[in-house]
C-alpha cells in the first residue's frame, strides 16, 4: 500500500482491504502497513499548512459543538439549584452532593470499553449512539418527581456520556500527528468553558418559563437542553468525517498525504487489535501517574463547574446575577484554554506549561480561601477557572503523545479520562452547605489536589527528560542516531510501543 502510495496519488485503491471496515473492523489512516518502506514527502510548509487548517475546519467545529453539548447536560444541575430543585424534589442535607456524585462512576465504567468500540467500528456510529442516548436521559431528567428519580437519571447520564471526551480525544489522533493534537484538542475543550458561560445565560432565560405548561423552570432547563442535543445528535452520522481514507472533503492527493504525515509519526509502531497492548497500557507506571495528576486536575474543573454559580451567589448576589456573573470567568478561561495550548504545540512542551497553569490556579483559589472581600474572591475564580480549564486538554494531550501504538494509545487516554473523572466523585462533596458562605475547607481541597499535581508534573518532567537522554547515550554506543535509524530496526521493535529505544518521550 506504501508503495502504491508513493508512485502516485491517483493509484490509491480506497477499496483495499485495509480500507474494508468489515474485514478491518477499524478504519483507521493509523491501521496501515507501516511495515513497508517510507512514504516519499509530498506537500510543502505551504501546503500542509493549507491541509491542517482544512482538516481544522471540517473536523474541530463540530466535535467542539457536541463536547459543549455534553458539558452543559452534565453540569445544568448546578444552575437548576438554584432555581429551587432541591425544594421540589423534597432533597435535604447531602443529598444534592450524592445527586452530583452518582454519575462519575458510571461515567468511568462506560469509558475503556467505549474507546475499544471505537476502535472497533466507526466514529460517525458510535458518537452517534452516545448522544442521542444522553439526549434522551436529559430530557427525561425534566419529569423527575423525587430524589431517587434524579439519581437514577445522574447514573444513566454518566454511563450514556462517559465514552464521548476519551472516544473524540483518540479520534483526533486519527487525524494529526502527535504534537499538533493539543491545540485541537483545547479548542475541543474550549467548549466546555463556552458551556460554563453559556450555560449562565441560558439558565438565566429559561428560568423566566417557570410555570409554563405546569413546569417549574428548572425542569424546562433539562428539558429544552435536552432536545437541542437531540436535534445535534440525530445529524451526527452525517456530519462526523470517520476517517482520512473515507473523507469526502479530501482529495487524492490529500488522503495521501495525511496518511503519510500519520504513518511518519507513528514511528513503525505496532497497531493491531491485539489484547497484549491492553495489558501493556494497564502496566504502564507512567499513565497511572498521568491518571493521578488528572485526578488532580478534574476535580477542581469539576468542582468550578458545579459549584461557581453557588459560590458567586454566597459573595451576596441574587440567583439571577450569580447566574450572569458565571460568564466572564469562563470567558477568561476559554481564551487561556487557546492561548495556553497554542504555545505549548508550537513549542513542542508541555511540562513547563502545566507547571505554569498549576501555579495560576493554586493562586486563584488562594484569593478565595484568604480574602473575604467579595471582590478580590470574585478575581480568585478567573485565576482558579482559567489554570484549570486550560490544564485538561493539556494534559490529555500529554498523554496522547507519550503512549506508542494504536490500541495502547486508545486505552491508555481511556484509562486518564476515566480515572481522572472519579475527581468528579471528590467534587461533589468539596462545596457543602454547612461551609457556606466561605467554604475555606473546600478551596483548602483543592489547593491540595493541584499541588499534588503539581508535584507530579515536575517529577514527569525531569523523569522523561533523563529518559531521552538515556536512550540518545545507548543509540550513540551502537554508533547509530535517530536520523539514521533504519526502517528495519524500527519494525524489529514495533511491538514495544513507546518502550522502543527510537521512541522519544515529549516533556
């Protein structure tokens, strides 16, 4: 197929085996024999800047637009707390807690074996499926008539939207070579900062259809939430762009490029479907630190998320200002989650910047848990939401980049997302009533869990960098460089994924 490829662009077969999706099970630009002799470069700087940007374009919008979705239907209770929920739905003490809770750890369980399914069949399906699934979860979450009817439908939420995040993260890297994902993966991301800021507003107006059809309006918040992910997701199968090889959009010559551009980045590694890279993904030391610092990390996303309107309200705003006071943070915090992510791919880093976003978001909950002065804890949640929003994809992207192999890869970002997500778990409970209107020992959670990701990134940091040195020093004493190593001696340790001595870790 190499071969085919490098004679000419008009020889590309699409017809080929290894592009049946019945046959192949997973049509993926990466699942090409990587085994047979480099493809020649084809496209200039030029040029393929002009290809990213029209990947970008067709690709980014729409998968940004379903996160957005996906983050506003997970995070609307926050907003319909406060348009009295709690009252109607009879729930006292800890139970809105609980209500929070419940859904991160079906969210963890759905997340490995919906990326295995995404390697499995096609992206255009399977995100297809999860949307309408949490659509019909959502809207249904309008009818609930008691306490244990909103756990039930928190639960069946976070199985229905636990594949979507880690499924869209290693779909993108179908598509780009590894340090060109982290930008794309923050504008995914950025959505979820849109969704705080747009959350507020919508909020703010559905909650004047209090009454309307005998519906308090935090009902009609779940409700027309619910429908609008409905109608995005019943044109999901036609608007996702499964593969390079199947792209429409793309010409020959395209096609044959990005797939070029995937297999030169891919270094010769192995991607069968072979459970052994299972196995190597759940014995890798370095994800499940990854998986720590993520705990780190999520949960204080999750904890702004949930609790920023409660938060601002109990600086001595109304329901209604807090509601429009989320906005300018998450504003703040899109912009960061772009800027941020931006320079970290231009300059192939991404350490130092988390260290970086670590410190900016320790100083934001600082301002809050130090100062009484509701302005000062008003400037504290732009710091806290923007270190923290622009952490998420950062560090997905870290972990993209430093896992060796197709299906490893897969379910090594499955692994991050979803043990990071038990954060969610710990979120929950961080923000209780009887800690109102200060919550210091809630902020005092979360300036904790960042320092200890903190401490996690300058320790991976300094650990991989010396790894890449280790491995420069053992090529130089077989007299052999990355620049001259050989096609031969690539394939001869493909199946070792990132333990391969040709591998270099990004830091």
């Amino acid at each position: 197929m190499a071969a085919q490829m490098r004679n000419s662009p008009a020889d590309l077969d699409l017809t080929h085996a290894e592009y049946d999706e019945k046959s192949h099970g997973f049509c993926n630009s990466s699942d090409l024999d990587h085994t047979s002799t480099p493809i020649t470069p084809s496209f200039d700087k030029l040029a393929t800047k002009k290809l990213l940007q029209k990947l970008d374009l067709h690709l980014i919008p729409f998968l940004a637009l379903i996160y957005l979705l996906c983050f506003l239907d997970r995070t609307n209770v926050g907003n319909a707390r406060l348009f009295h929920m709690e009252k109607d739905l009879h729930m006292i003490g800890l139970d809105y807690n609980v209500a929070l809770a419940i859904l991160f750890p079906f969210y963890v369980a759905a997340e490995i074996p919906s990326n295995m399914m995404m390697k499995r069949f096609r992206p255009s399906v399977w995100l297809t499926i999860i949307m309408i699934c949490w659509s019909i979860v959502m809207i249904s979450m309008g009818f609930i008539q008691n306490f244990n009817g909103l756990l039930a439908a928190r639960a069946a939420l976070g199985f229905a939207e636990g594949g979507l995040f880690p499924g869209v993260s290693y779909f993108i890297t179908m598509w780009y070579k590894r340090h060109e994902c982290g930008l794309r993966i923050a504008f995914f991301f950025s959505a979820a900062t849109a969704a705080g800021a747009f959350g507020g507003l919508v909020a703010r107006g559905i909650s004047e259809m209090d009454g309307v059809g005998g519906y308090a309006g935090w009902r009609w918040i779940f409700i027309l939430e619910g429908v609008l992910t409905l109608c995005v997701g019943s044109c999901a199968y036609w608007v996702i762009k499964d593969y390079p090889s199947t792209a429409m959009f793309l010409t020959a010559d395209e096609k044959v490029e990005v797939e070029r551009r995937l297999i030169a980045d891919n270094n010769s590694l192995s991607n069968d479907f072979d459970i052994k890279y299972v196995y190597q993904a759940l014995c890798d030391w370095k994800i499940w630190v990854n998986c720590i610092m993520t705990v780190g990390i999520f949960t204080p996303l999750y904890s702004i998320s949930l609790f920023l309107p409660t938060i601002i309200k109990q600086l001595g705003y109304s329901n209604n200002t807090a509601q429009l006071m989320t906005v300018p943070p998450y504003v703040v915090a899109c912009l960061c989650t772009l800027a941020g992510n931006y320079f970290s791919d231009k300059m192939g880093q991404r350490g130092l910047f988390m260290i970086g976003f670590e410190l900016i978001a320790i100083a934001g909950f600082l301002l809050l848990i130090t100062n009484g002065i509701p302005h000062v804890q008003y400037a504290g949640t732009f710091l806290a939401a923007a270190g923290i929003f622009t952490l998420v994809p950062m560090i997905g992207a870290w972990n993209c980049n430093n896992i060796g192999g197709s299906l490893k890869r897969g379910v090594g970002i499955a692994m991050q997302v979803g043990i990071g997500n038990l954060g969610g778990v710990i979120a929950s409970f961080v923000y209780q009533t009887k800690d109102q209107p200060r919550f210091v020992k809630g902020h005092a959670i979360l300036i904790g869990l960042t320092t200890m990701s903190l401490v996690l990134t300058i320790f991976m940091t300094t650990y991989l960098r010396k790894e890449n040195s280790r491995r420069d020093i053992l090529l130089k004493q077989q007299n052999v460089t990355l620049d001259n190593y050989s096609e031969e001696m690539k394939i001869e340790q493909r199946e070792k994924g990132d333990n391969a001595i040709f591998f270099r870790f990004t830091v």
